[in-house]
C-alpha cells in the first residue's frame, strides 16, 4: 500500500460505503458496497501492518 494514502480517508470511505450497503435496497447493492467496505478495511489493515514494521525497525 502507498504510505502517502490518508488512513482516515480510508476510514471514511468504508463507513460510507457501510451505510449505503445498510440503506441498500437490493441484494446485489449490499453486496457490492459491503465488498468496497471490506477493500478499504484491507487497506487499512495493509497500512497498520506496515506501520508496525516500521515501529519495530527503529527499535
């Protein structure tokens, strides 16, 4: 993942992408927004990880 992304900015997009998946009104609605949700979860799991190994290196 591109350390320069904005962790909060992906925050943000899964909330949002949790809400319309919530207020959907189709299956196949849901499903795509719960898959975005679940990308951005990723990537801010990528980005924590990483961070870690950072942490650890300095130490």
């Amino acid at each position: 993942m591109n350390m320069e992304k904005d962790v909060n900015y992906l925050l943000q997009r899964q909330q949002i992408s949790l809400v319309k998946a919530q207020s959907s009104r189709s299956a196949e609605g849901r499903a795509a927004y719960e898959k975005l949700a679940r990308g951005y979860s990723d990537q801010v799991e990528a980005y924590r990880q990483e961070n870690v190994k950072l942490v650890n290196l300095a130490l």
